[in-house]
C-alpha cells in the first residue's frame, strides 16, 4: 500500500515537472535550429542575389551615379533579434565606394532556467567590422573581418546559494555579407560569419557548484560563441 501511494506520489511530481523541463529543451532545441537555419538562409540569400542580381546590380549603380544617389553612410537595426531578448543597431561608413568600416552595439537581457538554477544578466557587445565592398558601392556583396568585445553582468542561484557574475568574450572572426539598397535609401543587408574567441569568467562568491551552474549557462546560452550573424534593415544616405 505505501509503495503504491510512493509510485502514485512520484508519478504526480514528474508528471508537473517534466512539462517544465521538456519546455525547456524544446526552447534551446528550437534556438538552436533557428540560428543553424538563419545562417543557412542568409548564405542562401546572398549567392542568390549575387547570381542572378549582376544585371540589376549594374543597372542599380548606373541609375545611382546618374541620379546623384551615391550612399556612403547607412544605420541598420536587426528586428528579428528582439524576439530573443537582442537589440542591435550597427553603422557603416564607406570610403572610397570601396571600404567600410561598421561599428555595431548590442543588448542582450539574458533570462535562463537550468533544472532548478536561475541567471538573469544584461549584456552588452561592441563590434568593429571591415567591409570590402567588391562592387565598389553600399550596394554590394562584400567580404570582411571583425572584432568584438561582449560583457554579461548578472546574478544567479546554485542550489541555495546566490552568487554575481561577470562574463568576457572577445571573438576576432571573417564574415561575408551582402546589402541591398533601394533608391529611396531603405536597404536590407545579411551577413554572416564565424571567428576564434576567448571567454573569461568571475564569480562572486565562488564555490565548484557555483562553476558548475555558470558553465552550464555558458554551454547552453545561444548567444555565447563566435558566431556572427546580421538580418538587418536601415537607411542609407
């Protein structure tokens, strides 16, 4: 009688916690998947529209140069990160037609539940990114390097002890993108790359199942890594 009201008691408790975890690995399997697919889509996107854009490109530059439209400056945002919790907004210069020069900011509010764990952080990152322009215009595919900087400052819960962190990741990396601009100066441009990073950390206070719930984070969070990636729409001027 008791093993019965034991099994019938453990088959209650899973049974409302196993939705909470399986919610869980189906939101970190379903990110996963979404950035695997964005960097697919985008890579998809530019060789798309670099073979059969050559014509429309041209005529595009002509019309530009023609009109006295030639776009040296564009500010871009990335809309879709805000569903994630990721606000980014990034501008480029170009000198020359040829060469620009991006720098970019991003603010990540960072809520994540391991088992019974808990961390919330914000965390903001820099960019400088390079650009070659290969049509020699703002309108163009265009290979590059970047450098970025990323700090998250937050706090968590291991077990029953609370404990503040601090997180450093600098990623130096190679990107490939391509934007396209409308003559009304609205453009959309795509990117992405991947890169060699180095992350350090520090805890307050510190104990091993501190590390422990911290790794976890680190090994879990989408965001942490050196992938680059951009889906964004601006104004170029």
């Amino acid at each position: 009688m008791t093993n019965s009201i034991t099994n019938e008691s453990q088959h209650t408790m899973a049974s409302v916690e196993n939705p909470i975890y399986l919610s869980e690995v189906v939101f970190r399997i379903f990110s996963e998947i979404v950035r695997t697919r964005f960097a697919v889509l985008i890579l998809c996107i530019i060789l798309t529209g670099n073979v059969f854009g050559q014509q429309e490109d041209s005529l595009s530059a002509t019309d530009s140069i023609s009109s006295g439209k030639i776009f040296n400056q564009a500010i871009n945002m990335c809309p879709g990160g805000i569903v994630f919790g990721v606000y980014s907004i990034n501008y480029e210069y170009l000198f020359g037609q040829t060469h620009g020069l991006v720098a970019r900011f991003d603010y990540e509010s960072v809520s994540e539940t391991l088992s019974d764990d808990i961390i919330d952080a914000d965390g903001y990152g820099f960019t400088l990114n390079y650009r070659w322009h290969l049509s020699g215009a703002m309108e163009s595919l265009y290979l590059g390097s970047y450098l970025r900087y990323k700090i998250y400052n937050g706090t968590g819960t291991s077990g029953l002890e609370s404990f503040n962190f601090t997180l450093r990741d600098l990623t130096l990396g190679l990107n490939v993108g391509k934007r396209w601009v409308w003559n009304s100066g609205i453009n959309v441009n795509c990117a992405f790359g991947y890169g060699f990073s180095t992350l350090s950390q520090e805890t307050e206070p510190t104990s091993s199942s501190i590390d422990a719930t911290l790794n976890e984070f680190i090994n879990e969070y989408t965001f942490i890594d050196p992938f680059y990636g951009e889906l964004s729409i601006g104004y170029a001027f």
